[in-house]
C-alpha cells in the first residue's frame, strides 16, 4: 500500500465504526493489519474479531445481557486504538513527510541513554545554574557549556514526545515528574504540553489523553493555557470518538466544573475561531496596507528633507501635512481597522513576521513552540548589555507571540550596532510603561492575562502550521477553526453559560453566516427567541441565498415584535426575491405607512407594481417621487423604462433624453434603441444598440437575448414582429463590419 491508501483505508475503517458497521470495519481493518504484518498487532486483531462473534452469538441465542451497549463501545474503542497504532507504522514506513521523515530518524539523534537521564540532565542542569550564579568567580565559559547542553536537550525532549508512537511507562513518569510544581523551569513543561498535543493530534492515543488533561489542570498559567489549547484542537478532531472513550469524558466534565479553567477554556474557544479573520487581515496588510505605505513613504521623506533645510525652533513639533497625506492616500482609515482589530484580539502580526521565519534557529521544529528566554544562545547577545529596555519591551509584550519575539531578536541581531542601539533606546520611554500595565493586567484580572497567554500560544501554533518550509505536509489544526462549535465538548462547556452567543455573534459579525446559522438554531431550541435572534437568523439565512428560510425567521420576528420597519423592509425583500410580488408590495406599502416618503421604499413600490404590470399606477408613484427629487438620474431611468413597458413613447423618450445627455449605461442604451424603435428610427436604434455592445465587451449575444426579452414590448409599441428579426440581422453584419 502506499501511504495515500493507508490513510484513506484507515479513514474508511473509522467512518463505519463510527457508522455501526463493524463487519466492513473488521474487514478494512484486516487489510491493514495483514500488510503490516506485526504478529502481536494480528493477534489482538483476531482477539478482537473473536469476541465481536461471540457478542453476535450471545445476541442471537436471545441471551440478555445489560452490558452489552458497554461492551460493544468497548470493543470500537479498542478497534479506533488499533487502527491508529497500525496506521503510524505503515506510515512510519512509507510515508515520507515532514513528521515521520522526522519520526524514523530522531532516535538516532539523541543525547541520552534514557528517558530518565534526560530528566536527570535537566535537573543537573539546573541545580548547576542555581550554584554558578551564587559563584563569586567568573564561571561564564562553564555557563555556556551547559547552557549549550540544555538547549540539545530541549530538542531531544521535544522529539521524544512528539515523534513517539507508545508513551511507555518510563515517559510518563518523566512527563508526570516534568509537570509537577516542584519542577523548576516551566520552559521544559510548556515544551512537553505543546509536543504531546502535536503527537495527540497525528495519532489519537486515551492513555496520552489523560497525560494531557493532568496538563489542563497544572497551577503555571503558561503550562494549563497551553495544555487546553491543544485540548480544544484535540476535541474538535476527535469528537466522533468520544462517545466511545468514557474516561476521558468523565474527565472533561470534572475540568469544565472548575470555573476559572471553565472561563479559561470559553476564551480560547473564541480565539480559536477568531483566527479564521487572520487570513482576511493578512491579505489586507499586504495587498492594501504596506503597498500604500510604500507609496507615500518617499512623499513623507521629501517633506522632511525640505524642512531640514529650514530647521527652525519648530523643528521637533510634527507636521501636521504628514497626517493629511495618510488621510489622503486612504491608509488611516485602514490603520485605524487593524487598531480597533487588535484591541479585539486579532493577530496582526502575521503578515509583519511571516518573512523572518527563515533564520536557522527555526530549523528545528521544537523551537516554534519555545516560550520566549532571552537567556537562549540564539539571542542572548541582544540583552547582554546593562540597558534592559528590550528585555522589558519583550518579556511584558502581551500581544507579541513567543515566535515573533524572537524572529524580532534575529532580525534585530543583523542591524547595525549603531542602528540596533537607536532602537533599544526608542523602547526605553515605553518599556517601563509596558511592565506596569502587565503587572496590572494581572493583579486586576487574572483572566485577562491567561487570555494574553492562550491568544499568544495559538498564535505561535498557526505560525507553525501556516509559515513552517515544509507546513503544506501538516494536518493543519486551523482548518477546524470554524467546527469547534458542533462539538460534544462545546456543548458540555456551553451549559449554563453565554459562550454560544458569544460564538454565534463573533460568527455574525465576521460575515460567517454558515457557522452563525448552526449555532443560532441551537439557541432557539434551549431559550425564549427574541426578535432580534430571529432577525439575525434571517439576514444569516438571506446572506447565505436561502431566501424562504430568510423570509419564515423575519415572519417570526414580526410576530414578536410587530411593525419594526427593518424587519417589514426585509420580509418584503424575501417576498419580491421570491417572485411574490403582491405580497412583496403589501409590505413595501406598510413600511411606507410606517416611514412616509423614503425614497428606496417608493422606488420599490413601483417595481413591484411594474412587476405587477400596473404601469400607470407605477408612474403615479414615479411622479410623486420626482416631485422630491426632480434630478435623481435612477429616477429618470426607472421612468423611461416604465413608460416605454406601459406604451408611453414621448413619456419615456422625454426622459431619456436626460439620461443621454448624462452619462448612460450599457441598458440605458439598449432602451434608447428601443424607444428609436419605436419612433421608427431604425438607423437610430441600431447607432444605441452598438453602443451598448462596445460597453459590454463587444456580446452581440446578450444585446441580442434582451431585445428577444422585450420582444412583447415592442410588439405593444406598435413594432411588426417579423421587423425585429429584421433589426437583429442589420445589427448582426454591423457588428461583423465594425469588427
């Protein structure tokens, strides 16, 4: 098998365990079992097909068994287990991307002996720390050597609990020991959380669940943040499974029952969906933004060379010319966006720091999920001066991502020492600003800041799906940003809560009408409907062209609360939509009645009566309207044509002889053609209609089906219908001559 038909034959086995059909589950099942060719895999294989028959003959001798359900769950548990574990071996032979290219030869290229003299080497690390700091001699070169020891233990930490396809007991007494508060440095316990989560997410495993959800309840903020970010990625992927795998159920439902991680949990879920926005403001950075800045950054440059030349006492004031020119280009308005997007949460650093990913220290995959240290080799050599202004600007930046700082570091590392100091200086004035606003943050609401930790982390886990040389060959987590909502795990979370309003609203304003249909749908079967859900519904329904559910949710808002002139105004939208142009004008008439003499309203009244074909009923409405606005050019355009339809020549002639004299469209001309026509100007008619075709990229075609359109028209008008095929010959060898 190659490693596509691996995959797609352990898809197959998943979707009819999770369908009932463990026959055909046993049968895919057997295929890859059959082409590992692993006696101990075999035989738990035929275990498990044994006891499947002897459950069906249990069942067919009518012996009546209450734990039956259990069993059978049991036994599609362990058929899930098996065939994840026989997938990340055939895998692990054939398949040659990123993560198991990485998985054949990392043990290859370790440090240690063990798992147990890793953590001792971290511990002896830092024991070492604590005693050459306490030295009074200089002890720098021995700091070095073992810091450069620790950093290759990193790695090796990171891959052991990444790549590993068992977590045997040795590792999880190590995992377990590197979580305990009593280990020192929560660098190590971040690192292990963020690489299990990435082992999770390859391969589901219930024994490195419940390592994980140990992790979800950890005291360090960073550790449990990032424990439960990989937890709501892991559960949107694996949520069809869970029915199968009481544990771990029964332990989500312990953790969301702690009301600070229940609160935690609800913000990530929010800033996990927000990153489906991420995209959308990256394409605006680097389409719109920064090309406009390139724009008017030599206009700014000129000024200020000018003014150098007159330096004066007003040298250091700002020339106010320099907003105008933003104000001008359009850009301000664009910056203030991405201001008012980042004060929400939104990551607008993406685009900024995508180029700096291509520096060696990201080489290693461990290194894009590394908490910021400014003690790390790779940038030490930017805070070793006595002027810690970066220090402070970085490490109490809540709204840089631990990947970025450092891309920061090694760009800042290959400035100019004379450039690289001007900028350390320029921190200066706000670094101090910087560390009491964290300070507060945290001592105010400590919510806010595990909000801060959580938004960073998952910023650095979409820079690595999204930027990583080698991202395309990741299962990439973001793609279920926009399912986390229809999760069992959500709904656990959402009881007694607001956070499927929250989701609902975030999905409303952010244009996703899909997602805030789903969830606004549960809400009206668990709560009393107000107007304002169903309005909402229905423009989600009209935005999404499901015009008669649109219409059945705006009913059912009137009906909460009546005469609400948006809401009459949209039912009467759904009804024209619709074709039911009767009811369509009943509403526009009674959002007339409830708003007199808008002139949108009006308009639409008499599309609807032409639709009706009650053209003189339609000029009235026109005719009142114009009394208002006696040089709106759409009112003009509507008239002509509704008098041309009601047979009113000279009338809609009139009138167009104030739209040509403006600027005319493409129709516009076909209905001057009309109208000459009409007045038998057939040389006239044919001078409109190749106008009209020079406007619409030279489709003879379509000029051609519209005057077939209005053939009836026409007829009414007093035109022989044999002289419009007539007309449509002359126009076709115009064309050909023209062309």
């Amino acid at each position: 098998m190659t490693s596509s038909q691996i995959d797609s034959t352990y898809k197959s086995v998943i979707n009819l365990l999770l369908a009932g059909k463990l026959k055909l589950a046993f049968d895919k099942t057997r295929l890859l079992v059959a082409e590992l060719q692993w006696g101990e895999l075999t035989d738990e294989f035929e275990d498990l097909l044994r006891n499947y028959r002897y459950m069906l003959q249990y069942f067919i001798d009518g012996v009546d068994d209450p734990d039956r359900k259990s069993v059978y769950n049991k036994l599609i548990s362990r058929l899930i287990n098996l065939n994840a574990l026989v997938r990340e071996e055939l895998m692990m032979r054939t398949d040659n991307t990123f993560e198991y290219t990485q998985k054949r030869y990392f043990p290859h290229k370790l440090h240690f002996s063990s798992v147990s003299d890793l953590y001792d080497s971290f511990v002896y690390f830092h024991n070492q720390q604590s005693i050459l700091k306490a030295a009074e001699v200089d002890t720098e070169n021995e700091k070095q050597r073992i810091r450069s020891n620790y950093e290759k233990l990193l790695i090796d930490l990171f891959a052991i609990f990444w790549l590993s396809t068992h977590i045997r007991s040795e590792e999880k007494k190590v995992f377990k020991l590197m979580i305990d508060e009593a280990y020192p440095a929560s660098i190590e316990q971040s690192l292990i959380v963020s690489s299990l989560s990435l082992n999770i997410w390859r391969m589901f495993d219930e024994e490195k669940m419940m390592l994980l959800l140990d992790a979800c309840q950890h005291k360090d903020m960073q550790v449990r943040q990032r424990a439960l970010v990989g937890l709501c990625f892991i559960l949107t992927k694996y949520n069809d499974f869970l029915h199968f795998y009481p544990s771990i159920r029964n332990r989500l439902v312990i953790l969301v029952d702690h009301t600070t991680i229940a609160e935690n949990l609800k913000n990530i879920i929010l800033l996990i969906i927000g990153t489906t926005d991420t995209d959308r403001i990256t394409k605006k950075m680097q389409e719109e933004i920064l090309p406009e800045m390139m724009k008017i950054s030599p206009i700014i440059r000129n000024k200020i060379e000018e003014e150098k030349m007159f330096k004066s006492d007003d040298w250091d004031e700002e020339n106010p010319e320099w907003s105008e020119i933003l104000e001008q280009s359009g850009i301000a308005d664009k910056l203030q966006e991405l201001t008012e997007l980042q004060m929400e949460g939104a990551d607008v650093y993406m685009s900024t720091f995508s180029m700096l990913k291509s520096f060696p220290f990201f080489n290693e995959t461990a290194h894009w999920f590394l908490h910021f240290d400014p003690d790390f080799s790779a940038v030490q050599d930017l805070f070793q001066q006595q002027d810690q202004s970066l220090v402070a600007a970085f490490l109490k930046n809540n709204i840089i991502c631990n990947s970025d700082k450092y891309s920061f570091c090694l760009s800042a590392l290959q400035m100019p020492a004379g450039q690289r100091s001007m900028m350390s200086k320029s921190f200066k004035a706000e670094a101090k600003q910087l560390e009491e606003i964290s300070k507060d943050e945290t001592m105010l609401n400590p919510d806010l800041a595990a909000r801060s930790i959580a938004r960073q982390y998952i910023q650095d886990l979409f820079r690595f799906f999204r930027l990583h040389p080698r991202h395309q060959d990741f299962n990439d987590m973001f793609k279920l940003s926009l399912n986390i909502h229809k999760t069992t795990f959500f709904d656990v979370l959402a009881s007694g809560s607001d956070i499927k309003l929250q989701a609902a609203e975030y999905y409303f304003t952010k244009k996703l009408y899909v997602q805030a249909i789903e969830v606004y749908e549960e809400l009206i079967q668990e709560q009393e409907p107000s107007a304002a859900l169903y309005q909402k519904i229905g423009f989600s329904y009209q935005k999404n062209a499901q015009i008669n559910q649109a219409l059945n949710a705006y009913i059912k808002a009137d009906l909460i609360l009546p005469d609400d002139l948006w809401t009459v105004k949209k039912i009467a939208i759904c009804h024209r939509l619709s074709g039911d142009y009767e009811k369509a004008l009943d509403s526009y008439q009674h959002a007339d009645f409830l708003k007199p003499g808008e002139f949108n309203t009006n308009m639409q009244i008499a599309n609807c009566l032409i639709q009706l074909e009650k053209y003189k009923a339609a000029l009235q409405v026109y005719a009142d309207i114009e009394k208002k606005n006696p040089e709106n050019e759409n009112l003009w355009r509507a008239i002509s044509r509704c008098a041309f339809l009601s047979a009113n020549i000279h009338q809609a002639d009139y009138y167009m002889e104030k739209i040509l004299s403006a600027q005319p469209h493409a129709i516009d001309l076909i209905n001057a053609g009309h109208i000459a026509f009409c007045k038998h100007d057939r040389a006239g008619a044919v001078r409109f209609y190749l106008q009209s075709i020079e406007q619409q990229a030279d489709n003879l075609q379509l000029i051609i089906d519209q005057i077939l359109d209005d053939k009836k028209h026409l007829i009414a008008n007093g035109i022989n219908g044999d002289d419009i095929a007539l007309l449509i010959d002359e126009l076709s060898f115009s064309v050909e001559q023209t062309n």
